[in-house]
C-alpha cells in the first residue's frame, strides 16, 4: 500500500508542474502592453497561487498516510513485544 500511494502522490506532483507550465504560458500569451497590468498580475499570482496549494495538498495528503502507517507500525510492534521476556 506504502509503494502504490507514493507512485500516485510522484505521478501528480510531476502532472502538476506541467499544468501550471501550460496555464502559464497561456497567461504569458494573453498579456498586452494596453492591458491593465494589474489585473493581470492578479490572474497571474493567482495561477502560482493554484499551483502551490496544489502541490502542498499532494504533499500534505501524502505525510498524513506515512503517518498514519509508520503510527500503526508502532502499535504492532508494541502489540507483538507485550508479553515477552526481554532476559530470555
């Protein structure tokens, strides 16, 4: 289960990336020099903006199953060593 969540957690962090690179050149293309820059560099920050929470999301949701998992390994180990005679 470890192995398969972290290949889906690389796969979206490598499509994530190239997402924001298209929007962005996209964004780069919509720009004009008689547009109302500010404007733009919202829409502009907002794609970075998209982008990051993105990212911090995969990341976030990844840590909290490696959590999870390396938590449930503690409990088993301490499960499985109850009852033994560390001496013998």
């Amino acid at each position: 289960m470890v192995g398969c969540a972290n290949i889906k957690t690389a796969q979206k962090l490598t499509i994530l990336p190239e997402n924001f690179r298209h929007d962005w050149e996209l964004f780069r293309l919509e720009l004009s020099p008689n547009e109302n820059g500010v404007e733009k560099a919202q829409k502009g920050i907002g794609l970075c903006r998209e982008f990051l929470l993105a990212v911090n999301s995969e990341i976030q949701a990844e840590t909290n199953i490696w959590a999870q998992e390396f938590q449930q390994a503690l409990i088993d180990i301490e499960t499985s060593t109850k009852g033994t005679d560390p001496s013998e």
